[in-house]
C-alpha cells in the first residue's frame, strides 16, 4: 500500500468538532475496514502525516497511541507502525457489537451533521448501496 494512495485528498477538517487525532484514527481504521490498509500493512511515520496532513505531530502520535490501545497496530520502535488485524467480527460478543454499532452510528451522525446532512440523507445513502 503506498503512502500516495491512503493520503489523496485527505485533509483535516479543523471546524468539523471532532479533534484532529480522531479525524485521522478514524481514517486509519475506515482504511482498515474497507481493505485500503490490510494486515501487516506498514503505515505512514508520525512525520510523514505530519508533514502532509499539517498538523503537530504529538496529534498524530496520540491517534497512533489510540489505535495501539485498541489493538489495530502495533508500534515497532525504529521500524514504525504496522496493521495488527484480527478479526474482531469473531471476537467480539454480540452485545458489544450492538454497542459499538450505536457509538459508531452516533460519530456518524454527529459528522454528517457537520457537514449540513441529515439522518435521512445517511439512510437513502445505505438503502442505495445494499445489493439487489
């Protein structure tokens, strides 16, 4: 995966109310789930987001940190920063995945807001996507 590809057009959006390290370990982990990033993956150095995203890089290294703690990379000092994806679909019970659904679905909400679209605008969204 190069570095190219998972920054094009990747921007930080400052007035969005969601702070600049979530914004990137929420692309991080978007990455991850739509195969972008796959596991083993070598992701960019706290410097190269930096740099291209223009932001400091302690933000960056609390979202890396935040991505460790949840277990989806995995840190290798003088090396960088790798996927570690398991597959958390079979580990996780169903009552957390009902609650991680809500939680995601709340950040969903809270960013289209943002963005001036509404619940209904995300739920035409997925009935156009949901195969025939």
């Amino acid at each position: 995966m190069s570095l190219p590809a998972l920054l094009k057009n990747w921007q930080i959006e400052l007035h969005s109310g969601i702070p600049a390290y979530k914004q990137i370990a929420n692309r991080l982990t978007s990455a991850m789930a739509d195969g972008t990033l796959a596991n083993g993956d070598r992701l960019p150095t706290i410097r190269e987001l930096h740099e291209v995203l223009r932001v400091n890089p302690n933000t960056v290294a609390k979202a890396y940190r935040e991505l460790t703690l949840k277990g989806l990379i995995d840190g290798q000092r003088g090396f960088g920063s790798f996927v570690k994806l398991d597959d958390p679909v079979n580990t996780l019970p169903e009552s957390k995945k009902t609650a991680k659904l809500k939680e995601l679905y709340q950040r969903m909400l809270t960013e289209a807001r943002s963005h001036g679209l509404n619940e209904d605008h995300i739920l035409t969204f997925i009935q156009q996507r949901k195969p025939s």
